[in-house]
C-alpha cells in the first residue's frame, strides 16, 4: 500500500515540481493571483499547478498557498518582480492576469479613483514585452472597456472613456499579439453563478483566439430541453441546509428596518405570490420549508430583494457578505387556525394573526415563522465554482483566516470552471497528456 502511495506521490511531484523536460517546459503564471481562482481552474485544465504566483496581500498569498504548495509564491508589489528574473529565461505558455477592478467597477459610484490602481493593466504589457507569453488571458470587470483619464478631482473623464483602453490593446497588438475580448458569464460554463465579467484574450504564436462554447443554458431554453446543454446551476446547489435561520421575530437585536422591508417583499414576490416556490426537503410532517435568496445591498429602501433560489446566485461582492438565505416555514391551514401541533419557537407564532397565506400544488398552507441568516464563505466559494476541498478557512501552519478576509477572496476570485474552459480552448496541448498523468496520480 505505502509503495503504491509513493509511486503516486512521485508521479504527482515529476508533473507539478519538474521531471523529464521540466527545464523547458511552457510557464504557467498567475499574475495578480489571490486566494487562486484562476489558477485552481488553470490546473483543472492542465493537471499541474501554475508555476508563478504574484500578489502584494499576505492573506492572499497565504490562501493560494495552502492550496497550490508546488508554485512559486511572490509576495511583493507586482510592478517590482522582475519577469526575466522569475522565469529564468524559461518560456511562458499561459499568463493570467486579473488586475484589482474596483476602481472601474460601477459598484465605486461617483467616488474618485486610484490612478495607480486604475492603472495596473500596464504591467501586462510590461510582461508582454520582456518575456512574451504564448497566451495572455486578462479578466475584469465590464466596465474596464470605459478605462479612460482622470479629471483633475479624480473621477473619469466622461468625453474620453475607452481612450486608455484602446490605447492599453493597441499597446499589446504592437508586440505583436492577436488581441480579442468578450463578456462571459461564469452560469453558461456551469458555475452556480451569474457573475459576468469581461475577459480580454491576447496570442502571439499565431494561432487563433477560441472562445469555448457555453456547457450550461437557462432550463427553459431549447438548447437545454434538448440536451444540447445541461441546465444552469443553482443557488440550492451550494446552500448548506444544516446551517440554523434564526427567526427574525426572536433575534436580540433587531434587524434593520430596510432588512425587514426586503425580507417581507421577498416573502409576498417569491412565497405568497409565487405558483410554485422552491420548497426545502423538510424532515418536519404536514410541515414545508421555503426558501429564496435575499440581497442586503444595492438599492434603497430595500428596493432590490433579491431573488429564487432555484436559479445562478447573483455577483458575490468583495467587499463583504450581502446575500443571505430567508426561510418561511409553513403548516397546513384549515380555515381558523394551524390544525397540526408544532416543536417549538413555531408553536407559540401561530397564534398570532399576522401571517399571510400560501397555496402550494392547491394546498393551503399558513407562514408560521420566518428566519433570514447571511451566506458562509464555504458556500459563497462553491458558488463561484471553487472545487470541493478547497482549503478557505486556514493557512499552511493552521492560522485562521478571518470570515472578512475569506469572503473578500471570494468576491475577488475569478470562477474556476470559466478560467478551465478558456485554457482548454486555446491549449489543449497542455491539457491532454499531463492532466491524465495527474489524474492517475491522485488515484
């Protein structure tokens, strides 16, 4: 048993740390690598982990850490690694480069900008120029395409959005690259997740730029009814059902009042008005569980309430947790009053009058309680496409990561499955023999 262990051991080592050719091997380099979103889809594709990993925040490097021990890990400013240097004059087969967004993202409003963030994309093409990867994958924000000067207050100049943008591509395609981008959605490449962000490809060696086909489609849709495609995935996909939702009538503290606004409409849109709410597998008899999604941020006046839970999760933000699971819990109603007995908090709600009605499948059903908790990490990362084992909560000497530090690698990531079908797309030659070998050698 131990040599059959070794020998994998050994295999998954020659395929991840060097072996047979590993000298000239093609590069693999995660340039603004995070908690390692991009890089964990990249090694889905090729069946090795990406060789460099760039980022100035410690809680970042430690996250890709954990997950990706085999790569070199470069905790500095990324316009002072020095490209040459990294890469021993070895060539690059794939860069990646996920530049920070908030600074273009429309969730910044009127705020001034960082120029200096703003501009971070340059160092793209500073890559470009000295070390020339085969492959340049950027992905961003969709607003990125506005990037243009500052004013002198430092907002965006709104006669000029765009110029710096061309001017950021023609800068490429005077290296020589094929430059081309797309929006893509992370839910038509089976993330349960509606995030769309904007991917800018760029290829030196010739070959065309391939966007992959979608995989997953609306349930509705003829290509999915068909077989063509496999349905969206969903957010009752990653919720943790175990996890308690506290009753929003028993909490110590009181929620918000736009909260209460939003979880109320969301109660009357997706419960009481809905033909067919998402109903919970519920242990409890003559009992139901329903559940939908509530979103916290976006709009006034609880305005935006969020939406079905049997349908992609909407954008996980970085900049802390603001979607959350509302539950309503319903029992048979015969005309006066609950006819069923009920474990407790549920018993002493019902009889109070002040739930609304439900007809579920031509069954009458009463709300008897409410509960509303936030998302965890665990489920926001399966939501963006993370795969299973994913380590989130701990660094390599089992220092805990905050939930704050957790949840903003998670809004900053890029989703896993949409980086694996890029890569597949335009080089199948490193996802073919290495990605069996590996596979082989974790059994």
């Amino acid at each position: 048993m131990c040599s059959v262990i070794q020998k994998r051991t050994e295999k998954l080592t020659h395929y991840t740390k060097g072996g047979e050719g590993a000298e000239m091997r093609e590069l693999l380099v995660d340039l603004f690598a995070g908690g390692g979103g991009a890089s964990a889809g990249i090694e889905l594709a090729t069946g090795r982990y990406v060789d460099i990993a760039i980022n100035h925040d410690p809680a970042a490097i430690a996250m890709h850490k954990v997950n990706h021990p085999h790569t070199k890990h470069y905790l500095e400013d990324i316009w002072e690694v020095d490209p040459r240097e990294a890469t021993q004059g070895r060539p690059v087969g794939l860069m990646w480069a996920s530049p920070d967004c908030k600074h273009f993202s429309k969730a910044k409003g009127g705020k001034p900008v960082d120029k200096n963030i703003r501009g971070l994309a340059w160092v793209i093409v500073k890559w470009a120029k000295l070390v020339r990867p085969k492959v340049i994958i950027m992905e961003n924000v969709e607003e990125f395409k506005t990037w243009g000067p500052l004013l002198k207050d430092g907002k965006p100049c709104p006669k000029q959005k765009g110029r710096t943008f061309q001017a950021f591509v023609n800068a490429l395609k005077r290296q020589g690259y094929r430059v081309e981008y797309k929006e893509l959605r992370a839910c038509d490449y089976g993330a349960p997740t509606i995030r769309k962000r904007l991917f800018l490809m760029a290829r030196c060696d010739g070959q065309p730029i391939r966007w992959p086909e979608p995989t997953h489609g609306d349930p509705e849709s003829a290509e999915v009814k068909s077989g063509k495609l496999k349905p969206w995935r969903t957010a009752a996909d990653i919720i943790d059902w175990t996890l308690d939702c506290p009753s929003i009538f028993e909490r110590k503290r009181p929620l918000a009042e736009n909260t209460m606004k939003r979880i109320a409409k969301g109660i009357q849109k997706f419960v009481i008005e809905n033909p067919n709410p998402f109903i919970v597998n519920s242990t409890a008899p003559y009992a139901l569980v329903t559940s939908h999604i509530i979103k916290l941020r976006g709009t006034k006046n609880g305005g935006n309430i969020g939406h079905r839970t049997d349908e992609p999760l909407h954008t996980i933000s970085a900049g802390g947790t603001h979607l959350g699971e509302v539950r309503a819990f319903l029992m048979s109603y015969y005309g006066t009053s609950v006819g069923s007995d009920l474990r407790e908090p549920m018993r002493t709600v019902t009889t109070k009058d002040r739930f609304g009605l439900v007809t579920v499948h031509g069954k009458d059903y009463q709300i008897v309680d409410i509960g509303m908790r936030m998302l965890q990490p665990h489920e926001l990362f399966a939501a963006q496409g993370f795969p299973a084992g994913y380590i989130i909560d701990k660094d390599e000497h089992g220092n805990k990561f905050t939930k704050k530090d957790q949840v903003a690698m998670c809004g900053n990531s890029v989703c896993p499955p949409i980086a694996e079908a890029l890569v597949k797309a335009n080089l199948p030659g490193l996802c073919s023999r290495e990605l069996e070998d590996l596979r082989e050698a974790r059994g």
